[in-house]
C-alpha cells in the first residue's frame, strides 16, 4: 500500500473514531448513570464535555497546523484522544468522565483540525484529491450510521466503558501506522492566529453550556447562573462586535443570505439531531425497556437513511435551487419531530419508524448541501474559513441541542423534547424559505415586465 494511501487510511479510521465517540456514546447514556450514579446533568456533560471544545477549538487547530505543521498536529491531537480514550474507559466517577471528555474534545479537535489539510497534502489538486477528501467524509458518514449499533452492541455486552477501551485500542493501532507513514508539510502564508477570538468563543460557549445544564438543578435565578449567562453574553457579544483583518471566525460571509441561511440551517440540524437522540437513548432504555443493543439497531432507522440519502440525492442535488435543499433539511426534521412527538408514548417502534425515516432524510440532506454551500457561497479566496464556519456551526449545534433540550426534558419529558426540536427545526428553516420565496417573487415580477428588486447575493 503506497505512503498516501495509508495517510487516507489512518486519516479515515481517526474521523470515524471521532464520530463513534460522539454517536456511539448516546446509547451509553443511561448504563453510565446507572454504574455511576450519575444525574441528568453529568450525563449531559458526558456528551457536551467532548463536543464543546471539539467545537471551540477547531478552526484554530486548522490553522495551528499550518504553522506547526499537519503531522506534528495530527499526531499530538491522535495521542491525546487516544490516551484521554483509555483514562475515560477507567474512569470511576461522573466527574472524573466528564473531565477526561474534555480533554479527550481538545484532542479530536486537533486531530480533526489537520485532518482534512494533510489528505489535501498527500493528494495532487484534482480527481484524486476529491476523491480522498469524499472517502474521508464516508468515514465520519459510516461512523453516524453504525455508531448506535456499535454503541448499543459493546454496552449489552461488555459495559460502556468497552467503547472507550475499544476507541484507545484502534487509536494506538492507528498513531502506530501514522508514526510510520505520515509526511510532515506546512502552508507557505500561513493565516494569522486570532488567539483572541478563539478565547472568546471558548469561554462564551462553556459559560452558556454550564448555564443552561446547571440552570435546571441549580435553580434559574441563582446569582450563579445568572452571572455565567451575562458573562457568555458579554464574551460571544465581544466576540461579534470586534474587528480584525484577518479573524478566525469571519462573520462577514453571514452578508451572504444563502451562506448565512445554510449555516443556520446546519446549526439547527445538530441541535435537533444530537440533542434529540440523547434523550431518546434515555426514553428507550427506560420507560420502553429496550435493551442497548436493541435500541442501537432501531436507530438504524434514522442513520441509514441519513447515510444513503447524500449518495442518492448527490448526482441530482445541482437541479434543485440551493435555497430549497438548505429549507428542506430543517423543514423534514420538523415534521419528523412532531411524528415522533405524536407516537412515542405507544412503545411501538414500528409506529415510530416513519417519524425516524423522515428524519434521516432531513438530516441527509443537510449534510449534503451544508458544506456545497458553504464553498459555493463565499469567494474562493475564503473557502476554507467559510467551510470551517460550518463545521464549527454544526458541532456547536451538538453542545448547543444537549444542554438547550435538557431543559424540555427536565420538566416534560421526552414529549417536550420534540416538541421544542420541531419549534427550533422550523425557526431553522426561515432564512431559505425567505429566500425560496424571493425567488419566486423576482420571476413573478419579470413575467410582468417590471424589473425585480435583488437582495443578497445573486446565488441566492
């Protein structure tokens, strides 16, 4: 096997790592807080402790590893997920896990960071490099698909720690394949670090995430919590309002009505999706008395078609107007979420099923148009950072779903979830279908012979 194709193997196993950890957990939820007496709140930290520095963290790890180089990055994010994989698998209270899923975020964040860029190294620009990009993101689609299965399978099994234990495993088969195979390359002009833009994201999302986990247990009106939502606010505000030349997070492609509404779009997906399965891996395993592996294989029902649907739809995607694939997503997600609103309670999967479906079609869809868009979107020369926005939307979407529904299901139960999901999904959905609707408007007035009054950007 040639260098550049173990660097897409090794590559390739690590963004499926990353991915299982997050997916394949949620079905671990409720044996963790059984063997762990843990509350709703350590549970949501279990989840959010990884995703909110995978989030915070991944556009400067991307530019880190331009400077520092993708190699050294890639491996230094590999050893520590790996090890903080191991340390979490021995991990003997809800605290001690949650710290380590922490530290285990800051590692995928590095690894997933550099990923990408050295795929793009290793491969000439071009057929091959698409391709290897394409194989790296079937690797992370895999891991959504079978990750409840896994998840599921290795917790009716062994326990949820053997998830860990299986991810230190494959992680130090991998960095020992890296070691040996992976080429060192950094970025001629490398973008300059916005540290301070980074800092405020990170302390805006953590105070924000701790604040509406925290607010159910603690109490709304604690001085506490109240001081952690002023504080994020005034961090995310400082975050917005700033102005640099070069910033990490370069909010002026939200100036773009289709860019912005396509990356509202890929937030609210994840909130909707994460959010939802969390609490839905609790109701299955509670009150529906299903067995973890059991539960894995019927979530199948929303994975598989989130999986197919891009393969399905890609060829065909150019014919449909952006802005309608970008209202598609979100708009199926909310019907989807009232389906299962309306159902649950029968403990019947077959009448929860199509809800399930629906779902997966919606959330393939936004995965398909979300980074097309992303780049279609923004000038060439933003690229990167327009695509980075989006995946960093879509991860804070996980952070944001977890700790946002918790509140739902803390004082309504599951039903409350869906609800509230199909209230955020729809909201989600406004930004393209104004756009949806301009289109249509423009032609009306052309059909007419009055000229059109244009806003946005003409892709829209």
């Amino acid at each position: 096997m040639e260098r550049r194709t173990r660097t897409l193997a090794v590559a390739t196993t690590a963004g499926f790592l990353l991915v299982l950890d997050l997916i394949g957990v949620t079905l671990a939820l409720p044996d963790m807080r059984r063997d762990l007496d843990a509350g709703l709140a350590e549970a949501q930290w279990a989840i959010d402790g990884y995703a909110l520095p995978l989030a915070a963290l991944l556009l400067l790890s991307g530019a880190l590893s331009d400077r520092l180089g993708r190699r050294r990055l890639f491996l230094s994010g590999l050893g520590v997920f790996t090890l903080a994989s191991g340390a979490c698998a021995l991990a003997q209270s809800a605290l001690a896990l949650d710290l380590l899923r922490a530290v285990q975020g800051c590692g995928a964040a590095l690894l997933y960071g550099s990923a990408a860029p050295l795929i793009a190294a290793a491969f000439p620009a071009g057929r091959a490099r698409n391709r290897a990009l394409g194989v790296f993101a079937a690797g992370s689609g895999g891991a959504m698909a079978s990750g409840p299965v896994i998840g599921g399978a290795l917790t009716a099994l062994f326990g949820w720690r053997s998830i860990f234990a299986l991810t230190a495993v494959v992680g130090a088969v991998a960095f020992g394949v890296a070691l040996g195979t992976l080429r060192e390359s950094y970025e001629r002009l490398p973008r300059p670090l916005d540290v301070r833009g980074t800092g405020y994201l990170t302390a805006g999302l953590v105070l924000l995430m701790w604040a509406l986990i925290e607010g159910h247990r603690a109490g709304w009106g604690s001085p506490l919590v109240v001081g952690a939502l002023l504080a994020a606010a005034l961090a995310l505000g400082r975050l917005l309002l700033r102005r640099v030349a070069d910033p990490m997070i370069d909010l002026s492609l939200l100036r773009d009505r289709l860019y912005a509404a396509n990356a509202t779009g890929a937030f609210v997906l994840h909130v909707t999706g994460a959010g939802s399965l969390a609490y839905f891996s609790m109701y299955v395993q509670g009150p529906m008395n299903a067995e973890p592996a059991v539960a894995g294989l019927w979530f199948l029902s929303y994975s598989l078609p989130a999986l197919a649907t891009p393969l399905l739809l890609a060829r065909r995607a150019h014919l449909i107007p952006p802005a309608v694939l970008v209202a598609a997503g979100p708009l199926l997600i909310t019907v989807s979420s009232l389906l299962v609103a309306v159902t649950y309670q029968s403990h019947n999967w077959p009448a929860l099923t199509p809800g399930f479906v629906l779902g997966g079609i919606g959330g393939g869809i936004g995965n398909l148009v979300a980074g097309q868009v992303a780049l279609a979107a923004a000038p060439a020369e933003r690229a990167g950072i327009a695509s980075g926005i989006t995946n960093t939307a879509k991860q804070v979407g996980v952070a944001v779903g977890v700790a946002v529904l918790g509140i739902p299901y803390g004082s309504g139960g599951l039903g409350a979830v869906m609800f509230v999901a199909a209230g955020i999904a729809a909201l989600g959905s406004i930004p393209a279908l104004a756009l949806c609707v301009g289109r249509r408007e423009r032609y009306a007035a052309s059909a007419v012979g009055t000229p059109a009054k244009r806003s946005g950007n003409p892709s829209s």
